[in-house]
C-alpha cells in the first residue's frame, strides 16, 4: 500500500476489496450450512428476555432504593437531591472539598443552569466542545472532575447510560479522577430492557456514536484478584438522583 | 413384572456385595430381581475413548440382555447414564435404535428406582454414624439424581449427614482418564480426599463404585480410615435384614 | 513473545509441569472458586437461571443457523455507519488488512483492549515486527506482556502470576523499586498508559457481541481501557469473530444478563459501551476512522458440523474454566493455546480443522460435564470432547496399544461367557500381587493409578457367580409384593406405553 495515496482513495480501494471478499465469505458460510443464501430476515421466536421478565416494574421507591444499593455495593455513590439547585451545590461543596482545580462538564442547558462558574470562581470550568480550537480530550484528561447528566438508567443493574453528541463527550465521563452524573429520577428505569430495547426502536441512524452504561467506579481484580479501584477510568463516581 | 439387575463390571468383579446389599433390599419389599446372565459392560470405556464401533458390540449384548424387561435397575448412575447414548449410536439402525430408546426408557439407577419407581423414601434403616455423601458426576448432572440420595438419607435413623464440601466437584476417576492423565487424576482425588477429612466423617457414601473405588484407593494409601460404602450397601446394613 | 513455546510437547507433560509449581495450583485454585462461587451466587439472587439459560441458547442457536443473513446485515448497516468492514478468512488475511492499515497511518504505536481474537491471530507480533509500538491496556494483558506469555485465562489473564512476580515485571518496566502492593502496582500502571493512550495513533479492540440490525458493536469491561481505546485514538480497528453476531439490542439485554455473571458473578460490568459508527462530524472526541475486520480462521469450518456447530454459541465468559477440576489443577498454559479449559480443550483442535492439533488435548477431561453445566448458553463441551476422541481413532490417529485394547474389549464384552473366563483369570493372575485385598505394585498400567491409590483386588467370587445362591435365598424369604407397589409399577408401564417410548429421561 502507498502511504502517499490520499485517504479517500485508499479507503475506496478498500471498499472495492471487502464487498468482493464478502461475496465469498457470505457464500462460505450458506453453502456449510447447506441451504442457498438467506436474504429475507428469518423469524426469530427467541428475540430478547424471557416473557416472564418483560412485565417486571418496580415502583419509584424500589427503584430508587435498588438503584443505589446496587451502584453502592460496588462501590459508587449515591445521593438523593431534590431539586437542581441542590445538586449544584452538592457539587460546588465536593470540588471545594477536594481542592478541584479543573472541571469539565457537559454543554448541555440543564448543566449550564447550575452556574458552577459562580459558584467556584476559583475552579476552572470547561464546557466541553464549546471552542472548535481547543484540545478537548487533553481538557478532560487534566479535569479532577467530569460533569454529566445520564440520559436513562437502570436500578436492577444499577447502571447510568450516556451518550455522545457533539455537546456530549466520551472523555467527560471517562477521564476526570471524579465522575459525577446527574439523574434525574424520571429517566430510572427498572430493566436494563427498558434502555436497550428503545436502541431497536430509534433505528440506526439516530443511535449515538457511543452509548456508555455505567455501573460503578474503574475496577480490576487482575492481581491476585485483589479488587483494585480506579485502574484507567474515574475511580470515583457519584450518581446524583435529582428529583 | 420384570425387574432386571444391570450389575455393571466394577459390582461383578469387584464389588458384589454391592449387588447383593441391592438384591437382598429390593426382595424385603416384595421385588425378585431376575439377573440375565448374558449382560457385559454397558461399554462406556471404549465410548468416552472414541471406539465406537466397538461400543456398539458391547452395547448389543446389553440390549438383548433386558430385551424382555420391563425395568432394569442398576448400581451405577455413570453405567445408567450410558444407556442414554445407545440410540445416538444406533441412529442409522431401526432395529437396534427401537431396542435402545426401550433401554432408555425403562432403565433406572437404584436410588431412582427406589424412589420414582416404588415411591419408597424410608427403608427403616438405622446407621449411628457421620456420613457424607459424594454425587457422582454423570448421576446427579448428567443423569439427573440429585434429590433421591438426599431423601433416602435424610430418613435414617441415628445418621449424621455432614455436607462435603465442593460435594459436586468430580474425584478425578474419569475411566481411562485416570490411567492416561493419571497425574492430574491423581491431584483431582487427593483433594477430594483432602475435602472428605475436613467432615471428619467416619463413612463416605456414593451411588456408583467407580467413582467410590477410585476415592477409597487415595484414602487406603494415605492410610485414612474412612469407610467407603455404596448407598444400597448402608441402607442394606442399616435396616440389618438377613 | 514465543508463542510457539507454550505449544511444545504434549498436554500430559506441560500439565506435569504445572503440577509441580504449587504457587501456580494455588493461584489458579483460589481464584476459580472465587469466580465460581461469585457466578453461583448472582445467578441464584437473579433467579430463573435455567431459563434464562435457555433462552441465551435459543439466540446464539437461531442467529449461527441465520448466520449469513445476521452477519450480512451487520455488514451493511455497519457500513451506512461509516465503517470500513473487511473480511479474513484466517490470520495471514487479518495481519495483512491491520498492517495495510497501521501502515497508511503510518502509525507509531497502538493501544490495544483485550481481545482473545488477536492473540489468536498473535497480532502483536505482526505489529512489533513491523517496529510498531504495540500495547497492551487490560492491567493483566498488560503484564504477561510483560512478561512475555499468552494469556491463561479467558477473562482472567494473568491468574497464574502473584503480586511479587507482578511487582518484579513492573519495576523493570518502570525502572525503579516497585513494593508488591496491588494499589501502587495498579496505580503505576494508570499512570503509565494514560501517555500511551492519549499518544496512540490507532486503538485496537475485540468485539463482545456485534447488533446486526443497527450495525453496533458492543464491549464489555470493567477497567474502562476499552473506553479509552474507542476514544482517543484516532482510528480504531476492532477485531471480531464472525460469530460475534446477535440480532438486536433485545437480545443484548439476554447477554448482557448471562455474560458478566458467568464471567465474575457482577450484575453488570462497569462499563458495557455500544459504538455505532466513527465520531459525528461535530463531535468532539472519538475515532475518525473505524475499521471493523471479521475473522472466520476455522469457525466456518464448525457450521453445518452437528457435533460442534455449537461452539460458535460461546459467549467466552470462561465460567467453564473456574468450575473445571482439570484446569484448575494445570492452569490455562497446559493447554497450549490461546483458549484454554474445557472450551479451548474443543476449540483449538475445531478452529485447527480438528486435525492440526492431534495431540492428547481431548484426554486432558474425566468428562465430568461440570463446563456444561456452567455454560450459560448450555454448549455440551463434555460430549464434544467425546466427538473429538472418536474423530482421531476414526481417522486413524489413536494410539495402537489403545486400539488392540479396545478391540480385545469388544471380543470380551460380546459374550457374557468370555468375559467370566476372562474374570477368573484374573482372579488367578492377581493372587501374586493382592495382599490385604489390595494391590499396590506400580507397573504397567497400574503405575499411575497406584502412584495415588491402592487397587482394589477383584472379589472372591464374582456377583454371576454367586447370583444362582443369592437368587434362592432371596425367592424363600422375600415377602410379596404389596398391591400399592405393584399398581405403582404398572401405572409406569402403562405411561410409557402410551408415550410410545421415545426415550428422554425420567419424569
């Protein structure tokens, strides 16, 4: 392959190869299975949970208490606020607490509301993706916290979803030392299901490039299976269940 | 009604007290095994080493030996199990494939027997010792004999049953696998036996002498004195009928 | 890395080895039972297992049957996706589209997550070979990197090594003393990788289920390295067995319930990501270039086969492996491949076209059927073990001694008569050797069985022999049958009547 080959023709090229090799791999695979090519989707009697799973609800309370029991015994923490404005300050007491020098937060309207800028004037916050120039990731490498608001959740998992968008990113979530994630309690679910099956339902050109289920802090147990917090991403995550 | 005993190799050659303690058990409650004489081995040796051919020779002998029966009892959940493999290997013969899903269907390990068949939990033994008990692999996961042991010890009087722990975990005994990775066998069957002594239980039972004989040969060389028993043995002991 | 290394000799003498390091037996054995306790405990709080079980085999059954269709669809949608998808029918396919592309990029260095794929494509080296820098994030693929080893367990690949061995391979790699602290290893790890991640010109990732309806591919972790890898770099190559595929997100939620409990008994991994597609044009991080390859090298060749089409099922969460007696008594690099336990003892001969790998893999089980019982997709690897046995003697390479022994077997098993002879002529041959009723000499094939136990010695006389005696004896003092039994017995029969004796178990 020439280096000097501009991208979109190289990628072409490619192109042209793999829709050849597929022809063939495609055809590999009916022929041991010893039927013609399958065009038409096959009816699949077995798709998703059990029937018995699909009608599982618990109530809000439930779910509020099985959500943080479960996000707790893993070791994330959970704390109940009632309005937005608490959340703010529960952040704005945690970055003044641990000395936070850097914050990133998500650019997203509810997010802007809690005017933290006010709050610490002494922290340096970033809205992530707001300026075309900067280098977002290494912003978000350096913050000692990460600001998002999860857009479901699931309380039988104890899982928080994210996902990215142009004013959303990956590394908020990922790279600061804190992670904290703002849930609003009307978007906590019961099953896991409840965040997945919508994925099917959206169709695939409205997904997300990344959809992030959270379920705790960065664990490891790859030495002595000796559980180790923190290993590559935010070792410590709070969930703050608003409303 | 034909109620045959399958005896299994290690009952005939080795352990027939095993076979008899079944015999002499069944017969107090009223059932006369017959004993076709013509049986072999069900043939599992050479089926897990992949002979197969010569597993179905094996396996004919069996077939036409309870051809006539209408229920075959056996010592051994492992030999029971291996029944359930004939029509797999009769697949391509109608004769022999009818003759092998009748095997399956009407052959039972004792402890099945007893309590599927005659609906009998209590036998009335009594066995003032502290017993655990190990589950045979293909008896109690691939056979299904889980429920049945339990029931029947639970009803003996003056029997203390002591959990085993990893109870489920194989001894190692594996047929020829013990003689072909007789190393790694042998790891397997010293920490099942390591797990035997913390019970401190002075009688291990089992459903099937295969594995029992591969335990108490560690236990023997180790110079442990734990006694090694089929079920139908200590219930036969328990109830002291002559 | 030789990978080569692990893969001399036969299973029975590399298992040898393992035996005799007891720091290896202890690792292995305290770690699976705490994974198989773990998984034990999570499926009885989740409840109805066995369904879900069931369910888990009917997805993986219907979407291997439909593979082409699935796999066809995942293709396209990946494409309108924006993906570049490429196809390899084995290794030397796979290293070449991943070294045309690191070479277009010219690329420097790449950031790997774990992927059993590319260890058994042994990518690393191709790269390496190529002075690629190539890294390896996983904290545990990270040491035996290090190290300079394969990996022994499917999810957990550094479980034969201890904190001082892992403290020994991380000064080295820092250069200065490390204390064999498992939060400063960990933490010096962090630090180390964040450069390379934040450095790296292309991220390289497995893949644990691929969506064919909307083209995703889905990660399951706990590090959140794969996160890293499928956010900073800026071209990101995924690595995916073709039979990755799942139909919807709907199935995800069966696999996202079976996977991460038979892996390490947690309801969730810490992070489960879908990645749909590169980047959005206006987002501000995330890969600008994705590349997804599927690898067949030897899993066609199980489609079709009724005996092993069901190991394109497994979902490798390696719960097979923390229940296996075997494994956990010679750890995952007896087996000398990339897949170990009862799984790679089916798959490596399978993905060799079952003939590459006619060594004694297949005997290394007691075909307890523990890894069946354990699969949460309900692979029966126990009777595939027995399937590849009977290939090798139907192929003509089982051992000779075997064969006339089973032959002789036969002779014997055929006639009721033979074998009583052959039964009394043992009882004669055994009286030199018996005492106690027990033989304890180590020779011929009893050298390894009494290496552990004493034989026992063969009866006096045998059950047939004295079965004519008992049979009187029992016919004078049995009472008779009491009617509740014999109608009990008779209802039985009638109910098989009826069924027409399909067979199947009891009840």
């Amino acid at each position: 392959m020439n280096n000097s080959q501009s991208t979109p023709d190289w990628l072409q090229q490619l192109e042209e190869q793999s829709r050849i090799s597929q022809q063939a791999f495609m055809d590999n695979i009916s022929t041991r299975l010893r039927r013609p090519r399958m065009t038409e989707a096959p009816a699949h009697p077995y798709r998703g949970a059990p029937e018995f799973w699909s009608g599982f609800q618990w109530s809000e309370q439930q779910r509020i208490d099985k959500f943080t029991t479960h996000f707790q015994e893993v070791g994330g923490h959970v704390v109940r606020l009632q309005t937005m404005g608490e959340a703010a300050e529960f952040i704005a007491d945690h970055a003044m607490q641990m000395g936070a020098r850097y914050l990133v937060r998500q650019q997203q309207p509810e997010l802007a509301a809690l005017r933290l800028e006010e709050r610490l004037p002494d922290v340096q916050i970033s809205s992530w993706n707001s300026d075309p120039d900067e280098a977002w990731t290494a912003r978000a490498a350096e913050a000692d916290i990460g600001v998002v608001i999860a857009d479901g959740a699931a309380a039988y998992t104890g899982t928080v979803m994210v996902t990215s968008a142009a004013q959303q990113g990956r590394s908020v979530s990922l790279l600061p030392t804190v992670c904290i994630v703002i849930l609003p309690v009307d978007r906590l679910y019961t099953r896991l299901g409840e965040l997945l099956i919508p994925m099917d339902e959206i169709g695939r050109e409205n997904l997300p490039a990344g959809m992030h289920f959270i379920s705790g802090p960065s664990r490891s147990s790859d030495i002595e299976n000796d559980l180790t917090i923190g290993v590559h991403g935010p070792g410590i995550i709070y969930t703050l269940l608003v409303g | 009604m034909k109620v045959s005993l399958f005896i299994t190799c290690l009952s005939d050659a080795i352990y027939p007290r095993v076979g008899e303690a079944m015999v002499r058990l069944l017969a107090a409650h009223g059932v006369q095994l017959d004993f076709p004489p013509v049986q072999t081995c069900c043939g599992q040796p050479s089926y897990n080493s992949g002979y197969w051919e010569e597993t179905r020779t094996a396996a004919k002998t069996i077939l036409k030996a309870f051809e006539s029966s209408d229920f075959v009892v056996s010592p051994s959940g492992s030999c029971t199990y291996m029944v359930h493999h004939y029509p797999e290997l009769f697949k391509d013969d109608p004769h022999w494939l009818q003759l092998a899903h009748e095997l399956e269907a009407k052959t039972y390990e004792f402890t099945q027997f007893l309590v599927q068949v005659l609906g009998i939990t209590d036998v009335g033994a009594h066995f003032p010792y502290k017993v655990t008990y190990h589950p045979s692999c293909h008896g109690s996961r691939l056979l299904g004999v889980r429920e049945e042991p339990m029931t029947l010890l639970s009803q003996v009087r003056g029997l203390e049953l002591v959990p085993l722990p990893f109870a489920e975990d194989c001894c190692g005994f594996g047929g020829t696998f013990a003689v072909k990775m007789s190393d790694i066998s042998g790891a397997m069957v010293s920490e099942k036996v390591d797990h035997i002594k913390e019970t401190e239980a002075q009688v291990l039972v089992g459903l099937d002498m295969a594995c029992l004989m591969n335990i108490a040969g560690n236990l023997r060389h180790r110079g442990e004195q734990v006694r090694v028993m089929h079920l139908a043995e200590l219930l036969y002991e328990g109830v002291g009928v002559t | 890395m030789n990978p080569a290394q692990s893969t001399q000799g036969t299973v029975k003498e590399r298992a040898d080895v393992a035996l005799n390091n007891d720091f290896l037996r202890n690792a292995v054995k305290f770690t699976t039972e705490r994974l198989r306790s773990g998984k034990q405990a999570a499926a009885t709080e989740h409840g109805n297992w066995e369904e879900w079980r069931e369910r888990g085999r009917q997805i993986r059954l219907h979407t291997i049957a439909h593979l082409d269709y699935y796999l066809n669809t995942f293709v396209e949608n990946a494409r309108k996706n924006g993906v570049h998808v490429h196809f390899a029918p084995d290794t030397a396919a796979a290293t070449d589209i991943v070294m045309t592309i690191a070479r277009h990029k010219q690329a420097e260095s790449v950031v790997k997550s774990k992927s059993m794929v590319s260890e058994e494509l042994h990518i690393n080296r191709a790269l390496e070979l190529a002075g690629i820098e190539t890294i390896e994030s996983d904290l545990g693929e990270y040491i035996i990197q290090l190290a300079g080893e394969g990996p022994s367990h499917i999810v957990i690949p550094a479980i034969h090594k201890n904190r001082y061995q892992i403290a020994e391979l991380l000064s080295e790699d820092a250069g200065e003393e490390l204390p064999p602290d498992t939060t400063i290893l960990a933490g010096y790890v962090r630090r180390k990788l964040r450069e390379k991640f934040l450095g790296a010109d292309i991220g390289m990732t497995g893949c644990n289920f691929a969506i064919a309806e909307t083209g995703s591919m889905v990660l399951f972790e706990n590090e959140g390295n794969a996160r890293m890898v499928t956010t900073l770099p800026k071209t990101q190559i995924t690595l995916m067995g073709m039979e990755r595929i799942i139909p919807s997100w709907e199935d995800l939620e069966v696999m996202a319930t079976l996977l991460p409990r038979s892996a390490t008994g947690q309801r969730l991994t810490m992070y489960m990501s879908g990645i749909t597609g590169p980047k959005r044009t206006a987002d501000g991080d995330g890969p600008e270039e994705m590349h997804i390859i599927i690898v067949d090298n030897g899993r066609s060749e199980q489609l079709g086969d009724p005996e092993f089409q069901e190991l394109l099922n497994c979902i490798r969460c390696g719960a097979c492996l923390n229940v296996c007696p075997v494994y956990r008594h010679i750890g995952g690099h007896s087996y000398g491949g990339t897949y170990s336990g009862p799984i790679g003892a089916v798959l490596t001969p399978a993905l060799n076209r079952n003939v590459a790998e006619w060594d004694d893999i297949a005997n290394a089980s007691s075909l307890c059927g523990a890894c069946y019982e354990a699969c949460p997709v309900k692979i029966p690897l126990h009777d595939m073990l027995v399937y590849l046995r009977r290939r090798k003697v139907e192929r003509g390479h089982g051992n000779r001694w075997e064969s006339l022994g089973m032959k002789g077997f036969a002779v014997l098993m055929a006639n009721s008569k033979r074998l009583a002879l052959a039964l009394k002529m043992g009882r004669i041959a055994q009286k030199p050797v018996v005492h106690d009723k027990g033989i304890t000499i180590k020779m011929g094939p009893l050298k390894g069985w009494n290496t552990y136990r004493v034989a026992p010695s063969m009866a006096d006389h045998s059950f047939r022999e004295h079965w004519q005696e008992l049979s009187e004896e029992t016919r004078r003092t049995a009472p008779p049958m009491d009617a509740q039994t014999r109608d009990r017995m008779e209802q039985i029969l009638r109910q098989r009547r009826a069924s027409g004796i399909t067979g199947g178990q009891h009840e």
